[in-house]
C-alpha cells in the first residue's frame, strides 16, 4: 500500500524552490510519487522514506520544515 505524508515548508520565496526540493525529495528512496507547491509537499511512497530523512533532505536543500504529517486516509495499492 502507497503512503503519503503532507509537509509544510518556510523559506521557498522563488519557483526555483519548488524544483530545487522536487529535486531533493524525488530522489529520495521510496518515493513513488511528489506534489511540490509554494509552502508545501505531499510525497507518496512505500514505507521506505522517513519523515527524519524528508526533513534533512529539504534542510539539505536550504528550505526549513514545519511540520510531516502522515496522511492516513490516503491509502492506495502500488502500482509496479
């Protein structure tokens, strides 16, 4: 099962910020799916991806978090 988690970002003032995290956070292991906006992201994943390891890949990338919440109403099979 894919699951998600929604996180809130300071510090992205440009929409160089959003691929500079889309950048960050698709790499990261796990990652099945992202939806970067100004403030924020949602990632999909497979359980693999951590939200300590979210949040020092977008502290890597020079952006601060607020908060990672794991979305537990966003439950969907995996598609492989």
């Amino acid at each position: 099962m894919a699951q998600r988690f929604l996180i809130k970002i300071d510090g992205m003032h440009a929409v160089h910020a959003v691929r500079a995290l889309e950048t960050a956070l698709g790499g990261l292991v796990g990652v099945r799916g992202l939806e970067v906006s100004m403030g924020g992201a949602a990632i999909t994943h497979d359980g693999r991806v951590t939200p300590t390891r979210i949040r020092e890949a977008i502290q890597e990338a020079g952006f601060v978090v607020t908060s990672v919440i794991e979305d537990r109403r966003h439950r969907l099979p995996l598609l492989d």
